[in-house]
C-alpha cells in the first residue's frame, strides 16, 4: 500500500483518505481474491473430472435396471462428485486430496480420504457393491409364512363369572353368619 498524500499548506499531515478511493481499491482487492478463487474452483472441477473419468468402467458393469446412482459433478460454491443421493466426493482443505463421504441420519462420515485416484476408485467400488447388495436384500419378497397351529378354542367366559359369583355369595353368607353368632 503506498502512504497516503500529503496536502500542500500542512506537509506533516496526511491528507484524508476518501471513502470513494478505499471502496475503489477494496473493489480491487475482492476482485483480484476472486480471481483466485475461481482458478481453485476451477482446478478442484478438473480434478473431480479426472476421478469420473476414472469411474467410469466401474459404472459400466452396473445393470441398467438398477437405478441407485445418480454421478455426476456439482459446481456449486463447492464441487462434488454425486455418486448417489447420500455419497459424494470432495476436495480436501489442500484442494489435491480426495475425501469420499456419506451422509447418515447421524451426521457425515468419511468412507475414504486419499490423494491417489486408485484408492478412492476402490472406495467408491466398495461402496456400490455394498449398495447393491442392500438392494437386493430389499426387494427380496419373504416367502409365505407357514400356517399356524389351530389355536386353542376360547373358553366361555360365563363360567368362571358364575364361579367368582357362587363364592362371593358364600363368603358373604359365612361373614353374616359369624355376624349373627358373636351378637349372640
């Protein structure tokens, strides 16, 4: 930054600094940052091209039929690489290392973390192997569910009301009758 100009009658003070020429050299400043960042956006999309590139013999092999994965990259404010709805893969913070993550109900886990596109290539073939398998496993149909014994025939429950009846009147009768001796 240069110093700032000095006024012709005081040359000891600094002039004021206008507002207009530090939101012009802000502007400059923003732009100049901005450029950089696209360049790094730029290069994590590059990146994030070559690792699908790479997938993609693995995403030949998977059936037509099975329609789990949805791949493709994203160019938002940060680039992914969308294997399915809930895995993605990510530039780590120094924008070369590949972070493989899956988002869960309890938060996001890291399935693979690595700068070597064979790694990740792994990682991501793990995972779809095991999606698959949790596929099939869902829409395997139960067989049907062998037929009971008979249940037992309900009993009436009459009968053990006039029991309970029966004895209750009885224990009455007996408390009257001890009743009637003792006023004796």
């Amino acid at each position: 930054m240069s110093e700032p100009e000095t006024s012709g009658t005081h040359p000891s003070q600094p002039r004021p600094v206008r507002l207009r020429d530090a939101l012009l050299r802000a502007r400059i400043e923003a732009a100049d940052r901005t450029g950089v960042v696209v360049d790094l956006r730029d290069a994590e999309v590059a990146r994030l091209e070559i690792l699908n590139d790479a997938l993609d013999p693995l995403f030949a092999q998977v059936p037509d039929k099975i329609d789990l994965f949805d791949r493709g990259v994203s160019q938002g404010d940060t680039p992914r690489l969308w294997i399915d709805v809930v895995a993605h893969i990510l530039m780590g913070r120094d924008k070369r290392m590949y972070r493989f993550v899956q988002d869960t109900r309890f938060g996001r886990i890291v399935l693979a973390e690595s700068h070597d596109i064979p790694v990740i290539v792994e990682a991501v073939t793990d995972y779809v192997a095991r999606r698959m398998i949790e596929r099939e496993r869902a829409l395997v149909v139960p067989s049907e569910p062998k037929s009971e014994a008979a249940p037992p025939p309900r009993r009436s429950r009459v009968w053990p009301f006039v029991f309970g009846f029966v004895l209750g009147a009885a224990a009455l009768f007996g408390v009257a009758v001890l009743a009637a001796l003792r006023s004796w």
